[in-house]
C-alpha cells in the first residue's frame, strides 16, 4: 500500500504560476512512476506528468514546456511547477504512483487549481 498526499493548490491568476507537491508513504520502495494527472470537469482524467525512478519523463501534450516535474527519491516525493497557467489548466490534481512488477496504482485524494482573475 501507498498513501499520497497533495499540496499546494489554490487560485492563481493567468499566467501566474503554482506548484504542487506530492509526499508518499508506505510502500515507499517499490514505488516505480510517480507523477500527476488531471480532471477536468466533465471530461476524463488525463496525464500531466509523470517521472519513473530512473528518471524518465513523460509530459502530457497540452503541458507545451509550462510544467516541470521533479523527483526526490530519497524524500519519496513528487513536485509539479506550473507556469503559464491559463484558465483551461483549471482541475483538480491528482497525484500518482505505481510499482515495480505490480500492477497496482495510487492516487491521492487530489487538489483543487483554479486560474482565474
């Protein structure tokens, strides 16, 4: 088992910047991807970003160079920075982690991000 647990959302104004961040526990050491995904109202949950242990990144295509994300792999946790923000990066934002050789797979309870002026 692994718990993640958010921070960092908030409102932020266009073009402002945010960054969220990520803390594991648990089952720390089997943990594999780490990364971030969102919703957005009434669509599906899409990839923002994710980073394995080795540290390949993978980056959704809407991120467009405005997002980094970043690892710790001593602490376990996950950060997103986020500029550029426009008001269509409104959701909420989840963060995730899987295993090594395992198909299971965790989400923390998400965080609101609301860019609006």
């Amino acid at each position: 088992q692994v718990q993640l647990v958010e921070s960092g959302g908030g409102l932020v104004q266009p073009g402002g910047s945010l960054r969220l961040s990520c803390a594991s526990s648990g089952n720390i050491l089997s943990i594999n991807v780490m990364g971030w995904y969102r919703q957005i109202p009434g669509q599906e949950r899409e990839l923002v970003a994710t980073r394995t242990k080795a540290g390949r990144t993978e980056y959704g295509d809407f991120v467009k160079g405005r997002f980094t994300i970043s690892r710790d792999n001593f602490k376990n946790t996950i950060d997103l920075q986020m500029s550029g923000l426009e008001p269509e990066d409104t959701a909420v934002y989840y963060c995730y982690a899987d295993l090594f050789a395992s198909p299971a797979a965790y989400w923390g309870r998400g965080t609101q991000v609301t860019v609006s002026s």
